[in-house]
C-alpha cells in the first residue's frame, strides 16, 4: 500500500513537473511570437517609407513584400529538415541569428541607398523567422490536449498580435516620423537630397531590432525547451508507407487555404497606409495613418484572444466560420464604401482576420500524428501566398486602391468553405494519440 501511494506521488510530481516546464517553455515561445510579429508589421511602415524613397509604383512596391513571402517558400522544407537534426533549441537559436544578420543589412542598404540590398536583407530577415514558424507553431499545437489545441495557438498568437499592434508605433515614430516624406502630405514632391536623407532613417529601428534579437538568441541557448517526442518526428520509411499526407483533407486543403488567406492579411495591412492617406479616403498623413494601423493589429490581438476564449466551448471550424463571413461583409464595405467608412471598415477587418491562421494551421495538422512535422513545414511554406500581394497592387494601378480589395473578399471566401467543409478529416484517417513530451536538454 506505501508503495503504492509512493508510486503515485512520484506520479503526481513528474506531472507537475513535466507541467511547469511547459508552461515556461510556452512563456518563452510566446517571446518569439511576439518578436516576429514585431518584426514582419515594421514592414507596414517600411513600404510606404520605400515606395517614397525609391519612387516606386504600386506594383514595385508591393514587389518587395513578395520577395519577403518567397523566403517562406523557399526556406520552409529546409527548416523542417533542420529542426529534426539539431533539434529545437538549436534551431531558433539560428533562426534568431539568421534575422539579426538581415536586420544589420538593412543599414549599408540605408547608406547607399541600395533596391537591391534592401530587398536581400529582408529576405534574410523572412528565412529567418521562417525556421522559428515552423519550430514554433506545432510545438504549440502539441505541447497540450489535441481538444484544445486551436485554443491554445490563438491565445499565444495573441502576444504575435501584441508585436504586431506595437510595430506600427516603433515604425511610424523611428522610419516615417523620422522623414521627410513621412510627415508630408500625399503629391508633395521631394528633392535628391531629401530622399537620400529619408533613406537613411531605417538605420537606428533595424539596429536596435538587431541587438533584441541577438540577446533574445542568447537567452534561449541556455533554455531547456522540452521535445515534442516522436509525434512530431519524422518516421521511418517504414512508417512512413503507412501514412500519408495526401490521405488527410484537411491538410490538402488547408495549405492554399493558408496561401489564399495571407494574400488577404497581406494586401490590408501593407497597403492601409496608402489607402487611408488617399484624398478621397481620409487624406492623412503617412504618419498618421500609421496610428490607425496600430488599430487594424489592436484589432487581431483582441480578436485573437476573445476566439481563443470561444474554442474552449465551441468547435473551433464553427467559430472560423463565423470570422470568415464577417471578413467577406467587411470587406466589401472597404471596397465600394465613400471616405472614412471605408477607412473603418478596413481597420475592422483586422477583428476578423484575428484568428484565421492559427485556426487553419491547428485544423490542418490535427490527425497528422508522425507527419506533423512535414505537414507544418507545408502550411509555414504556403504563407508564401503573401508574395501575391503583388497581384493586388497590379490591380491597384490598373482599377484604383479601393476596388483593389475586393481580391481580399474573394480570398474570405475559400476561408469560409474552409471551415464549413474542408477542414473536417477525411473518414478512416483518424486522431492519433498524442505522446508525452520529454526534456530536449539532452540532444542540445
């Protein structure tokens, strides 16, 4: 009998233990979650700042955040790849890393100034949080219930979303309040020298994002982040003739459910600061704008964290749907309303836009078991449907910004039949049982 009850506290403790780590592990991932989303939404200020610099049009400007999403198609596999031989620690380590090199590469860009180098810096910043996409997102997915899952993503999404409502301050106070194009009203022509100079203000936002993420990399190198264990390891070719990805509906459409909808999220956010600047609209500012912004990503964050309360009493697909419809009748608004309903509107959609990545993301990979890992690899991959935000701004110059946006209804669309239809399992694929996780301290 003391045996017994020996056994069973020792039982209790390991729990408690195994508990607290992860609640610590999932403290630091929300740190990361909210360092790329920082990092990404600072872009929302940069390409207004850069279409002024290099007197781009629509489509050129939007060009440079497609070179950005062409990093999440190119360096998604590879990062899966990695993730599984030097283990999870080791590579957000190097993700970090990867980002603080881009971030000091945005400086000599500054300097010259230099389209080109700007444009490989940022596609060293975009590899970068690549890798942590793909380390961090299904490591969330598992470290609890399978249940609760979506939840789980979208709450700690929310500290995603924290860096993504702060990021339009930090941007519109150091890059456009800094310049002189920033702080100008819409057609006022600028000189050579003031756009040399207006090149320049990206210099001290980029080097103070270079020495977070240098000592945020060094924090994590001494944590012993726990292993999400076989489930989300790669099996062995033997195991791996037994399952199959294309055998799970939700994954197979789930991937361009991701691609389609980061054309959406995309196209709003980076192209907001000149659509509310436009005379028509509400004639602000860059600066300006870039506050109103600030409520667009306060928008996700709520969002995020109101869906995340819902999913813990209601199915996760049924909520989806909901901010999927509200998405489609939001942005149709923004696409034929006059002035500042319009401006609303597109700042409301952000509400609506909150939890669909991390709801898709949770729905496509729910079942993979053993695949987990190569399934995440192809939806992190499938955010490259942001370059298409190329697309919109092709659109833009042709038709005009506003009717622009009705590319972003369609894309609520597929969202909706998403999570009406596709993401419910295809039968016989079942749930497989989800595996305790154990202390990666060993392998780092």
């Amino acid at each position: 009998m003391a045996a017994g009850q020996g056994t069973a506290l020792t039982h209790a403790q390991q729990t408690a233990d195994t508990s607290l780590g992860h609640a610590a592990a999932l403290r630091l991932l929300a740190s990361l979650f909210f360092v790329w989303g920082f990092v990404t939404v600072i872009n929302n200020t940069l390409l207004p700042h850069l279409k002024s610099v290099f007197q781009l049009d629509y489509l050129q400007t939007t060009l440079i955040e497609s070179v950005w999403f062409i990093a999440y198609f190119v360096a998604s596999m590879p990062s899966a790849w990695l993730i599984e031989r030097i283990g999870y620690r080791r590579s957000l380590v190097l993700g970090l890393a990867v980002m603080a090199c881009g971030a000091l590469g945005m400086i000599p860009a500054s300097r010259l100034p230099s389209y080109g180098i700007t444009l490989t810096a940022l596609f060293i910043i975009a590899s970068g949080i690549t890798l942590l996409q793909v380390a961090a997102n299904p490591y969330v997915a598992v470290v609890g219930p399978a249940s609760t899952a979506s939840a789980r993503l979208n709450l700690v999404q929310a500290c995603n979303s924290l860096g993504t409502t702060l990021a339009p301050l930090f941007g519109g106070y150091l890059i456009l309040g800094r310049s002189v194009a920033g702080t100008a009203r819409s057609g006022q022509t600028l000189s050579a020298a003031q756009h040399l100079a207006d090149a320049r203000a990206v210099q001290l936002p980029y080097l103070i994002v270079a020495v977070v993420l240098i000592a945020l990399a060094l924090l994590i190198s001494r944590f012993p982040l726990p292993d999400t264990g076989s489930q989300t390891r790669r099996a062995s070719a033997r195991e791996r003739r037994r399952h199959s990805l294309w055998r799970h509906r939700n994954l197979v459409l789930g991937v361009p459910g991701i691609f389609i909808y980061l054309i959406a999220e995309i196209g709003v956010a980076n192209l907001f600061i000149n659509f509310v600047s436009q005379p028509q609209i509400a004639g602000l500012t860059h600066v300006q704008a870039s506050h109103y912004l600030f409520l667009l990503w306060g928008g996700m964050m709520v969002g995020r964290l109101v869906g995340g309360l819902l999913m813990r009493s209601l199915p996760a697909q049924r909520v989806l749907a909901g901010f999927a419809a509200a998405a489609f009748v939001t942005m149709l608004v923004a696409s034929l309303a006059p002035g500042t309903t319009a401006m609303v509107a597109l700042i409301l959609v952000g509400l609506c836009h909150s939890i669909m990545f991390p709801t898709m993301f949770t729905l496509s990979i729910r079942g993979l078991g053993p695949l987990t890992e190569e399934g995440s690899g192809l939806l992190v991959m499938a955010i490259a449907g942001g370059a298409l935000v190329v697309v919109q701004g092709w659109l833009a110059d042709r038709f005009g910004l506003q009717h622009s946006f009705l590319l972003t209804a369609a894309c609520e669309l597929y969202v909706l039949a998403y999570a009406l239809w596709g993401s419910a399992p295809r039968p016989g694929t079942g749930l497989l049982a989800q595996e305790p996780l154990q202390s990666e301290s060993t392998q780092d």
